[in-house]
C-alpha cells in the first residue's frame, strides 16, 4: 500500500499497529547499520535510504530530480518490503545474502531481484537485514551503480 506520507516517522506513525514495532525496529536497525552517506527519506511511496544529490549530483537515471535509490522499507497489504538494489546489481552480494539467509533463517526465501518480502511481521530478520545494509559503502554503490548503466 503506497503512502503518502511525507517524512518517515508520519509514514511510521500511519502503519497499521500490528506493523509498527517491527517496522520501526527495521528502520533503525538500517539507520544505525548504513556506511555514513546514505540519508533517510520518503520516496516512492516508502521509506527509502538514498544517496543525496550532495554526494551524487546526476541522481537516478530515470528521474535526475531525485537522490539515487538503494533501500527501501514498505509495509504492503499482505507483507513487508525491503528492497536493497545492492543485492539485484552484485552477484556475490546476493549469494552472501542467500547463504547467510538459509543457516539463520527457517523458511523459504521470498525474493524477487531486489525485493524480500515478509508475511509474518514477527519473522523479520532484522539483524541479518542490518548486516546486508552495512556491506556496501556510498562509494562502492555508486561505482557498481554506474557500471550497470553502461551495460
């Protein structure tokens, strides 16, 4: 479900109170987890880690007005989203994430290129999920980022 919200905590406070606590324990936990440069916002709907215009000035290539993506945390009607783009653009980053995902996770991944997806709120794995967004610097993404642009 796509909000309108315009800060993160209004997009927090607007949850649903079943989705709260976890959804709040998981943008901390990124906050606290992300390599300085990558800056918290609102955008498409969701909350998102970006890096800012300050550190990337071209932006994102579909639209140069916004930061450049990398993560984003949604609460869906039926599930939680996070997206990390790290994972849908390095291979061994996302093999990391599957292998690490299966020894400490019971369950089935659900994953599609960018996106994991949760339908039991209390099953999130925060600390995994913290871990994937400490692996990967403002540098490292923008350099991948543009390799992939000139594929």
């Amino acid at each position: 479900m796509q909000s309108n919200a315009t800060s993160v905590q209004q997009y927090l406070d607007e949850l649903p109170a079943d989705r709260q606590p976890v959804m709040q324990a998981l943008y901390e936990a990124m906050k606290a987890a992300f390599p300085p440069g990558f800056e918290a916002s609102v955008g498409y709907g969701m909350i998102g880690f970006v890096v800012p215009h300050a550190l990337y000035p071209a932006g994102y290539h579909c639209n140069p007005k916004d930061p450049l993506p990398f993560a984003g945390l949604a609460s869906q009607k039926n599930h939680i989203s996070f997206y990390h783009m790290g994972v849908y653009a390095d291979p061994n980053l996302l093999a990391w994430f599957e292998r690490a995902y299966a020894e400490r996770v019971p369950g089935k991944l659900n994953m599609g290129k960018s996106c994991i997806r949760f339908s039991n709120p209390a099953k999130v794995p925060i600390d995994l999920l913290a871990e994937l967004c400490a692996k990967m610097t403002v540098d490292d993404w923008i350099a991948l980022y543009e390799r992939q642009l000139k594929k």
